[in-house]
C-alpha cells in the first residue's frame, strides 16, 4: 500500500493509510452530524439533573509538586458513584481562573502541567472506569468494555455518563477555589467528552480540543480505526440499532450548541481517531481557532517541535479566551 508524502516516509510499516486519503481541504469540507429532535432538550436535562447532585469532595492527600499545592480528592460522580481526581492549586496568592483537565483513553496516572499556567488552578479528572485513580469504579477498564458499556441505553452510556461527570468535577475544583471562569482542556477520548459537556455548562468560557473523539460517527462508523472507534465500529455491525444511541454523543453535534471559544487541534494523519471526525467537531464550533497538526497520536520527525507549539497555541488562547 502506498501512502502520500510525508506519511510515506514516516511511517513505512503502517497498516493502512491514516490519512484515509482525505486531503485537508477535503477534511475542512466534512460537516458535523445533525442534531437529532430533542438533543439539547435531553442534554440540558442531564445538566439539570448533575446539579442538584452533590460532589461531596473529600481531600485524601495533599502534596507540593513543580512547584503547586496537588491535592487528591475524592467527589461522588453523576450517578452517586465516588470518582476520584487531582486538585492543583498555586502555592501562592488565588488563582484567576480554572481548567478542567481532561485525559485520553488510557487515564492518567500523573498530573501534566504544560498547558496550566502557574496562577491557574486545575481539577484532573479522571473518567470513571479508568486508570491509575479510578480503575474499574463505575464502568470497566480495558477499553473494549468500556466504550461500549451502557451503549444499549442513552441514560446508562459510559461516554454520557463520563461527559456528565465532568459537570461534577467543576463543582469540586470550584468547592475548593471558589468560583472562577473555568476553561476546559481535553485530548482524545477527553477532546470528545469535553465537547459532549461543554455547552451545557456556562461555567466554562473556553476550551480547547486536542485531536477529538467521538465526531461524526456517520464517517465513523465507515472506516477502520486502531482506537476505542474500532470496538463500536464492529458491534454496530451487528448491532445496528447502537447507531441510533450514538446520535446522542456526536461530539461534532453537540459542539454547534456551544457559544464560548473553541480551539480544535486536528490532525491530518491519525490511525486512531480518523481526522474526519476531528474535523467535522471543529466544523461545528461557531467561535473556532482550528490549529493542522501533520499526524496525531503518532511520533514523527518533528513532532516535538510541534507539540510545543501547539502548547503554545493552547496557552495564547486561553489567555485571550480570559482577556489576559
């Protein structure tokens, strides 16, 4: 199989070809899914119904690292179920803002400072299932299982329940902070989630998406992908009535729905979430900072080089998003 340039060069031993032979003004061109009767109703609903949940945070420990007060606190999830998440907060003075975290699909099992500022406090959470805080709570760990958790059932889904949570883990971060203009930051899986929750919740006046899951399932479902798209792919396979639930977690539906700053980092090249996806949630956003990454979820020649500056974008926008 022959791949185009530069993807030919950098990654020879491919399965097959991440680009999906979309070029980027066909990637620009791909339009989110629409919203089915009764999306916003059903999402606000849901923000309704997290609200009147308390997150009940309870601080576990509390440590200094590079230079920030980390603290580990464990909150009740949407549902009741205890989650568990990372608190950074400066050591000195109050912080101006706050950032909701979120992760890719393997969890996290340490706290990434590069795109929190120093005066910015930040709530890591971590979705519930996965690793290192919360693996196992509230939906199964290896991925496989727990992308289709619920799936069966647009109450009980593991990816609205996880986009939910995020509601609750505001509420933590601003239990401990006070109330502050939070700005979202998620990569992956967190790209998607973030997206799912974003409009619902107008605590958060910015975001940033970094290589975004869960787009435009109509492209989706159509190719192979070596994510957690791959495992719904083939149960909607056989399972054909699944592709109606997932109309609920479109995340390139539900960001259209969102009036707050959006910085989308999309990849033309990613074996993992096809870029038709990730195009299609920054086609939805209405105040959009897209930022081309040659590949995601890959390392390549150069791809440090553009990882910090991506950072740097990030970091800009959430300065302007904040009128820094």
């Amino acid at each position: 199989m022959t791949f185009p340039e530069p993807y030919a060069t950098w990654f020879p031993d491919a399965a097959f070809d991440g680009s999906y032979g979309r070029t980027e003004a066909d990637l620009r061109a791909v339009r989110p899914v629409p919203a089915p009767p009764g999306f916003a109703d059903r999402w606000r609903r849901w923000r309704r119904e997290a609200a009147a949940v308390d997150a009940a945070p309870v601080v576990l420990s509390t440590s200094e690292e590079q230079g920030r007060r980390v603290s580990v606190v464990e909150h009740a999830g949407v549902d009741g179920v205890r989650l568990r998440a990372w608190v950074v907060e400066p050591l000195d003075g109050s912080p101006r803002a706050g950032v909701v975290h979120g992760h890719g699909y393997g969890g996290r099992d340490a706290v990434d400072l590069a795109r929190v500022p120093d005066d910015v406090a930040a709530i890591y959470p971590v979705a519930r299932g996965l690793g290192v805080l919360n693996a196992g709570i509230g939906a199964p760990e290896p991925t496989p299982e727990h992308v289709l958790a619920g799936i069966d059932d647009p109450e009980r889904y593991v990816l609205g329940l996880c986009a939910r949570d995020l509601w609750l883990a505001a509420d933590v971060l601003a239990s401990v902070v006070g109330a502050l203009p939070l700005y979202y930051v998620g990569e992956s899986f967190g790209g998607g989630i973030g997206a799912l929750a974003l409009p619902w919740d107008d605590r958060f006046v910015g975001a940033t998406l970094i290589v975004p899951s869960f787009g435009q399932y109509d492209e989706r479902l159509a190719v192979p992908c070596l994510g957690s798209g791959e495992t719904v792919r083939q149960h909607v396979m056989g399972n054909p009535e699944a592709r109606e639930v997932l109309r609920w977690f479109d995340s390139s539906t539900a960001i259209g729905f969102t009036e707050v700053p959006v910085r989308v980092e999309a990849a033309l090249w990613d074996q993992y979430v096809p870029p038709q996806g990730q195009f299609a949630v920054a086609a939805g956003a209405r105040d959009l900072d897209l930022a081309v990454l040659p590949a995601g979820h890959a390392e390549y020649p150069g791809s440090a080089d553009v990882t910090a500056g991506a950072i740097r974008g990030g970091r800009e926008h959430l300065e302007r998003v904040l009128g820094g």
